[in-house]
C-alpha cells in the first residue's frame, strides 16, 4: 500500500485477527501502510513503543492520532470513524 497514508497497521503473517483488520481497510477503500512485525510476542518491540503492548494487530491514525491495537476495536474504530455512518 501507499507510503503516505495516514494509517499504518502492525501484522503479522496469516495472524486471522490481522486479516480481519485488513479485510475492514479494504471494505472501507482506506489506504494503509502495512508493517510486518516479529513473529516472537518478545522481539515485537517497535509494537511495545507505539501502543504501549507487544499484541498485533495494531493501528496508528496519524489523521485522527489514534493509536490502538485489539482487532474488534480497530474494526469497531474503522466503521465508526470511516464507515457511512463516520462520513
């Protein structure tokens, strides 16, 4: 995806509650940056910067400056901020 949007999502490889997040980004038409992380929960350090956790997946909204992480809140935040019901 593009380099400068202004969502970026921390995933890992065939992670499901990652492919739910990205299934919403792409129902929604939203431009992401995906960034790839570090299979050991221990070497995810740069997740532990920007949310505080070593979980995946995570978001940063640098449009709304949201960061998150936990799938059902992303997919919740990404409906209500970019659904129909957020336009």
């Amino acid at each position: 995806m593009a380099e400068d949007t202004d969502i970026t999502l921390y995933r890992l490889q065939a992670c499901p509650y990652c492919e739910r997040v990205v299934r919403t980004l792409n129902e929604l038409g939203l431009e992401y940056q995906s960034r790839f992380v570090e299979p050991m929960h221990s070497d995810r350090n740069v997740v532990k910067r920007i949310s505080g956790a070593r979980t995946v997946p995570a978001i940063v909204d640098e449009e709304t400056g949201v960061t998150m992480s936990e799938s059902a809140n992303i997919v919740e935040y990404l409906r209500n901020i970019y659904g129909e019901e957020g336009v």
